[in-house]
C-alpha cells in the first residue's frame, strides 16, 4: 500500500507539498441523539464517526509558486462542505474540514510556511473508491439480492426502487430485509411515477424520491408517508438483500442495493 495523501484530489506529498505528520482517531462516537422526524421513527445500528489530523510544509521555487500552492491547499481547507480525503491507495473518507493557523518558516524568505487541519467524517470507516451495485428485476412479491462486502468492516448501503416503465405506482409499501440479521425497515405508502427513482441513503437518514439521485424531489411522485425500522448495515462476507411489495409482478420496476466497501485502518505502507 503506498502512502497517497490528497486532499479533494489535491496530491499533497510532492515537491510543492509535504505531510509531515498525520493521525487517525479510529472509529469514534461523534454523536449519540436517535433519528425521529415526521411521525418516523428509524433507528442507527451505531452514530459514529472518525477525525483525521494532518500538518506538513508547503513552499514554493519563489513567492509567485508558494501563493498559488497555498492557495490551492486551502481553498480546499476552508470550503465548508464536504469533501473526499485519501491516505492511501485506496482509501477514502468523506469529511468536513476544520483549518489550522499558517505559520511562515523563519528564514524561507516568505516561499514556505506550515499547514495543518482537522478532518471529521460522519463515517467511522475508510471506504473503497468504487461501489458495488446488485439490481434484481422485479417478477414477485419478493425478490432478493446477494450482496458481498468484501471490506473488512460493516459498509452501510444505499438503496434505490426505480420505475422504469410508462406506468404510476401508488400506495406503494416496501419491506428492505437483511437475510443475515433479519433486520429491516418498510417505507409506508409512497407514490412512483413512470421514470422516477425511491432513494434509501442510510449513511444519511435520507428517504426521497426524485428523478435522478441528489436531484429535487419529484413533483409526480409522493415520498414515503411513514418510515420505520432500522437502517442496518453490511456485515463481511454475503448477505441476502430482500425486497418485499406491492407491486405485485410489474417488470418495469427494478431494486438496487449499492455500498461501498470499508476499512477498520489504513494499513502498512510499502
């Protein structure tokens, strides 16, 4: 595993960059209130979180250099979303950024300084780059996925119920089963539109429906009237994905169960 620092995909070990010196919290409790909005009650197998530190150099052949290598670097630090940092090859977390002070270095004639920032991430897990995405086509009044986490931690999955046909669905109620663990939750008497998409974000507590993911939600569709159960999570190894309906045999309707898969640590770098 090689030592692969970015921040936002900025490359930060190179000659205009260094990391000097980094920590790893490990998986931390960030929070402890439950989820309950709206008459639905939905429960977290666990809230917590992870903090990440880095301090290092950055400096420049001359002053020109050193302020367009400082302005990118914190660009990046001091936006307040959400951005993606990588440690090592394929290790990634989704993280908020809290700047640290710049400290010029006495007697670098102004083309050098120190940096450091704190990074916190909602997940206590680094994660892979890409995800893995099992769909099942529907033909019955339950159908089921097989879905492999092959980290070594528990990844929490997203879900999606796409319409893709020229129908509208309503009063629609859908049961998300975990065969390994028997947990689950049922979205309540929602409405599908021809062409729209039911997104489960886990990760988040978020439940909507919409045309394309993160997009507006739909103005043809109604989201879930009630939410219930609790947003489990992919344990290592296999585990069976059900999807329970009322859809009856409809073809045009289509279950997807996507994740990325986790890490407790980093690793050891070569």
């Amino acid at each position: 595993m090689s030592f692969t620092p970015k921040i936002d995909s900025l490359s930060v070990n190179t000659t205009s960059y260094t990391v000097e010196k980094w920590s790893d919290s490990g998986p931390m409790k960030l929070k402890t209130e439950g989820l309950l909005r709206g008459g639905s009650a939905v429960a977290h197998a666990g809230l917590l979180g992870r903090v990440v530190k880095m301090s290092g150099i950055v400096r420049g052949a001359n002053a020109a250099a050193y302020e367009t290598s400082m302005d990118a670097l914190y660009k990046r630090l001091q936006t307040t979303d959400e951005i993606v940092i990588q440690i090592a090859d394929d290790r990634y977390l989704d993280v908020y950024c809290e700047p640290g002070p710049i400290e010029p270095m006495p007697g670098a004639d102004g083309i050098a300084a120190r940096w450091s920032a704190t990074f916190t991430s909602k997940s206590p897990y680094w994660r892979s780059s890409s995800t893995s995405t099992q769909t099942v086509v529907n033909s019955s009044a339950t159908v089921s996925v097989n879905c492999t986490n092959a980290g070594q931690s528990p990844a929490q999955p997203t879900f999606q119920v796409v319409n893709g046909g020229a129908s509208d669905y309503t009063d629609v109620t859908v049961t998300v089963k975990n065969g390994t663990t028997n947990d689950e939750f049922r979205l309540f008497q929602f409405d599908l539109a021809a062409g729209d998409t039911l997104y489960v974000d886990s990760a988040e507590g978020q439940v909507y429906v919409a045309a394309t993911a993160g997009g507006a939600p739909s103005a043809s569709s109604g989201a879930p009237k009630r939410v219930d159960g609790l947003f489990w999570d992919l344990a290592n190894g296999v585990t069976s994905v059900s999807f329970e309906h009322n859809f009856g045999t409809a073809s045009d309707i289509t279950f997807k169960a996507i994740h990325h898969s986790r890490y407790p640590a980093v690793g050891d770098f070569s």
